[in-house]
C-alpha cells in the first residue's frame, strides 16, 4: 500500500523549535514558504526541506518529540506543516481514518492529490475529473480513494496501482459530499441536486436513491456497524436512514444549514453541528432529540463535530476555538481552547488520543495537531482542563 516506508511516521515525528531568527517565512503571492517541520525517520535524521525556494536558516535548535507527547506545546493546536497543494485554491480535504498518516485534496484545478504526513511533496496526483475536484474520501483501508465534482461525477482511484478504476455518473448538479461503507465495497454520495444515493464499487451503479431534502446535503455518514446513514443538508435537516429497510427512520432540524456530523465510536449516538451555532444529540437507539449545546449568539456556526477516540466529549469547532462537550448525565462545556487555523476542512481522531486537522487557504494547506490529553475531561493534572485559555 501506499503507507510503505512510513507506517512509523507518526510516531517520530520531529519539532523544529527556532530559536533565533530565521531568514524566510510564508509570502503566498510568490507561493515560497519556510517549510520548518522536520521529519525524525527511526534512524533519527534530521531532514530539512524546502518548496520552491531556498531558504536559509541562521539558526536553530532541535528538540525530538512524539506526537503523544505534544504536551508540552501547550494547550492549543500546533501547526505542523504547511505545504501548497494545488495550483489553484483547495476545495476539500479528507484525512485517512485508519493511519491518520495520509491527506487526500482536491482543487479548482480538477486534480485529487495524496499527502503523506510531513512529505513536502504529493505522493501522487490523480487526473480524470474535469470539472473542480469537491469532496474527496478515502476507504476504509486507505487502499480506494472517492472524489466528487462540481459536474457532480464520481470517480474512484486504486491507490496501489495510482489509477482510475470507477467513474460514475447520476447526480445532475455538484456533489458535495461522500463517505464511505465501514465494511462493504459501498459508498454514499449527496449532492446540490438534494438526492442521496448509495453506490455499489462492484456493480458499477446506483442502488439506492434517499429523497426528502430540500436543498443541498452538505454532509453524510454511516454508522459505525454499517446499517444506518445520515445526511445533512442546507434545509437544516438531518435524516436518518435505514440501509436495509430503504427507508427514512427519523429526521430533525437545525436553525440553519448542517455542517458536520459524527456518531459515538460505541454507542447508539449521532452529534450533529449546524450554522445556528450549536450542536444536537440525538438517541439513536430511541429515536428521540436529547438535547443540544448554548446557543452562542455572538459566536460563529459550528464548522465541524468530532467525538473523541474514548467516546467521553464531543469536540466542536467554532471560529477560532474549539470546544470540548459533555452528553451524559447532561450537555455541560467541559473545556475551550483557541485554534487560529482558519477555514477548517477536516478533522479526525488518531490512536494517541490526538486530534489531527487540515486547515484550508487558497492554494495551501495546513496541517495541526491538539492534544486531548491537555484539555478535560482527560486532563490528568489537577485543574489542567476546565476553564480553558480562551473564553
């Protein structure tokens, strides 16, 4: 597969600590970047790399961390890499669910390309859609790669063999969204034209057409044992549906259009984030709303929900701050950090109790890591969490 030769990566990786100053930095009207992270390879070699210009350092000093140790860069993300990824703006980004290890982006310039961590260079760059590149997955394995586009066709890319394997044809406006099956050769795909279809890899063709939303879907997943998927929409809803059954279980409704969605890795719980600047609960197993997050009247929408690896907070993310919620005995706020990363474009959970996530601008992509562990309810130190570092 494609992670061979980096499957340890992410377990040593190197933080440049500059202390004094550098001649470079980040000019994105000349696209020239000071590229400062370093990559600690298991032979421990200190790699520098550069794009598209030399660039001097005067001086620096090195210290080697793991990423579970990111600690001791305080409570907020950390910016790892930056790296320009298209050669016109970067619509989407999708982080490999497995590894954590892998990006895959897609741009104006109707190219999917594939990120390994810390590489300052595309592992590939897939070709084939012609129209911008809108929403981009990988499978379960990271072995099979979906992309929509604003045309609203599917093409799918063996990532082994770096080529096209599927190109699929049955939305009739922009697709917007994808995710796919946890277990079988499947995959959902939501479009501007309001339809959800569900696809079958082998057949080559729709099986399913989900219909009820009055604009767009924005976002879909499926449930963690594969018999249920979920879309959100522009309409502010959010549908639940069953796979089997071919038939809508439950819906509710957002004040605003659906942003993000994520259900609890081992219980029957589906958190969903909206414009309205809150995020829902709802009881998969009873099929009933059990609540929602303040309404922050001053805030931003809610641009992404995430539960953590354990399943004890949900992680929201809204403007510059992240947010860290209880769901039982009660909807509480547990912790707020800030996160100066921008547009966000996605954000997943790894092994270590990190989260890792892609922030989007223009042409470039930013990649940060947040240590839970510093925040509550997993804070181990003794009022570590709690009131966070921003309001």
């Amino acid at each position: 597969g494609i992670l061979n030769g980096v499957n340890s990566i992410w377990w040593w990786w190197g933080l440049v600590s500059l202390c004094c100053e550098a001649v470079g930095g980040i000019d994105s009207t000349a696209g020239r970047s000071l590229a400062w992270l370093v990559l600690l390879a298991p032979a421990v070699i200190l790699e520098f790399f550069r794009e598209e210009t030399d660039v001097r350092i005067a001086q620096c000093c090195c210290r080697r961390w793991k990423v579970g140790e990111m600690a001791a860069a305080g409570r907020r993300p950390f910016k790892f890499q930056e790296f320009a990824a298209h050669s016109g703006d970067v619509r989407c980004v999708s982080i490999g669910r497995k590894s954590c290890q892998v990006l895959a982006t897609g741009g104006d310039d109707k190219k999917v390309n594939v990120w390994a961590l810390g590489k300052p260079n595309a592992l590939m760059s897939l070709s084939g859609h012609t129209s911008p590149v809108e929403c981009v997955t990988f499978d379960v394995q990271e072995e099979v790669i979906v992309a929509g586009s604003t045309s609203g066709t599917i093409k799918l890319w063996d990532l082994d063999q770096a080529k096209s394997i599927r190109t699929l044809v049955g939305h009739r406006s922009d697709c917007l969204s994808v995710d796919y099956h946890p277990y079988g050769a499947f995959f959902a795909s939501g479009s501007l034209d309001t339809n959800l279809k569900v696809w079958d890899i082998r057949r080559k063709a729709c099986i399913q057409t989900y219909k009820g939303h009055g604009q767009g879907i924005t976002c879909i997943r499926f449930s963690p044992d594969g018999k249920w998927v979920v879309s959100g929409g522009e309409d502010g809803l959010v549908k639940l549906w069953d796979l089997t059954a071919g038939k809508l279980l439950y819906e509710y409704q957002h004040d605003g259009p659906v942003t993000s969605l994520d259900l609890h890795p081992s219980e029957l719980l589906l958190a969903s984030g909206g414009m309205d600047r809150c995020v829902r609960f709802v009881d998969l197993e009873e099929l009933k709303h059990i609540g929602s997050t303040p309404m922050d009247g001053a805030g931003a929408g809610v641009s992404r929900t995430m539960f953590s690896d354990d399943g004890r907070g949900v992680l929201s993310v809204s403007g510059d701050y992240v947010k860290v919620w209880s769901h039982e005995p009660s909807i509480e706020l547990l912790d707020t950090t800030e996160a100066a990363w921008g547009h966000l474009g996605d954000m997943w959970r790894n092994a270590s109790h990190q989260a890792v996530a892609c922030s989007l601008n223009h042409s470039f992509v930013q990649v940060w890591a947040l240590n839970l562990s510093a925040l509550s309810p997993w804070a181990a130190a003794p009022g570590g969490g709690g009131a966070g570092d921003a309001a």
